[in-house]
C-alpha cells in the first residue's frame, strides 16, 4: 500500500465510521425526530477526529496481531 492510498483509506474509513456510528448511536439514544440532525451533527465533529486517531494508532497494531492469530506474515505499512 502506498502512502498517498494509506492516508486516503485512513481519512475515509474513519469518516464512514464517525458518520454511521455516531448517526445510529445519537438516533437511538435520543430519538430520530426534529432536532436529530443536529444532534447527529455535533456528535459527528467529535467522533470523526477520535476514528481518525484510532484508526491512525490503534488499527496498525490490530493488523498485526489479526495477522499472527491468522499464522500469516503481516503485510508491511506505508
């Protein structure tokens, strides 16, 4: 994986993440009506830079540990 292509899949999972979990979590917890967009808003703007920093931290060591519970080499990181 290049680093442009690695930085690119970082940015998108992250807020593909941030915008699908934090819209189901606030419409469950509060309720899908009016002010709900909103809400799913202001929940987005802090889940997005929290996914992005996990996903930057936390995801290369998931890789990796995925990778020697499989017995498979792990796939070296842009």
């Amino acid at each position: 994986m290049s680093r442009k292509q690695f930085w690119v899949s970082a940015l998108l999972s992250s807020l593909t993440m941030a915008v699908i979990m934090s819209g189901l979590l606030s419409g469950y917890k509060l309720g899908f009506n009016h002010l709900w967009p909103a809400i799913w808003f202001d929940s987005f703007i802090i889940a997005w830079p929290v996914a992005l920093t996990l996903n930057l931290t936390v995801l290369p060591q998931v890789r990796k540990l995925s990778s020697w519970l499989a017995g498979t080499p792990p796939t070296p990181q842009a």
